[in-house]
C-alpha cells in the first residue's frame, strides 16, 4: 500500500505542474523529451507514473527525506525553496504530506489501485 500512496502524491502533483518551469522537470523524471513524459503523464497506466515519480526522488535527491518522512525536507526538494510561502500554491504542502501519510498509516485499506483514476 505504500506506493499507492507515493502514486496519489505524483498523479495528484502532475494534475498541476509536473512538467516544470517550462516543462523542464521531464529529464528528472527519467525522460529524454517532453512529448513522451506528456504522454506517460497522461496515460492511466500507475505503473508509469510511479516510475517517473521514483526517478524524479532519486534524481532530486529526495529519497532519503521521503523514506524519512521528513516531509518539510521533501516538500522543499519536490517543490523548490519557496514552497511555503504565502502566496505559494503549495503552502502547507508538508503537512498535507504528514497528514496523508499518517492517515494512510492508520488504514492502508483506504486506497486501492483504481482509485487513482
């Protein structure tokens, strides 16, 4: 159960800007080209949007805050510096993070494969 909550982390984050400034995030998330992360990204196959979110950790540099719940450390990494700031779209975005996962925790049943989509 614990990827399908990392697969609700990324599908939900990709539904808003995934793609980057300017769609640069795709070689950080394992592609060679825009077109072909867009075409992943939209696609309802979980796996392949687990396998960009897991390279995009990795290549960020990020695993060990996910692995450590340190989600402060994470949400920095995933959303850059300024993630918190008042005007910022992903204020609070650690602790929606802790939230989730303490809920999920608490009941791995609440999510099952086809809820993603």
């Amino acid at each position: 159960m614990f990827f399908s909550f990392l697969e609700v982390i990324f599908i939900v984050s990709t539904r808003k800007d995934s793609c980057g400034s300017g769609g640069s995030n795709y070689d950080l998330a394992g592609y060679s080209n825009m077109n072909d992360f867009y075409r992943d990204m939209i696609s309802t196959d979980a796996n392949l949007h687990l396998d960009a979110f897991v390279a995009y950790v990795i290549n960020k540099g990020i695993k060990d805050d996910l692995q450590n719940e340190n989600w402060d450390g994470f949400a920095k990494g995933y959303n850059g510096e300024s993630y918190n700031s008042p005007n910022s779209a992903s204020k609070g975005y650690d602790k929606k993070m802790k939230e989730e996962s303490d809920k999920y925790k608490a009941n791995p049943n609440l999510i099952i494969d086809n809820d993603c989509f």
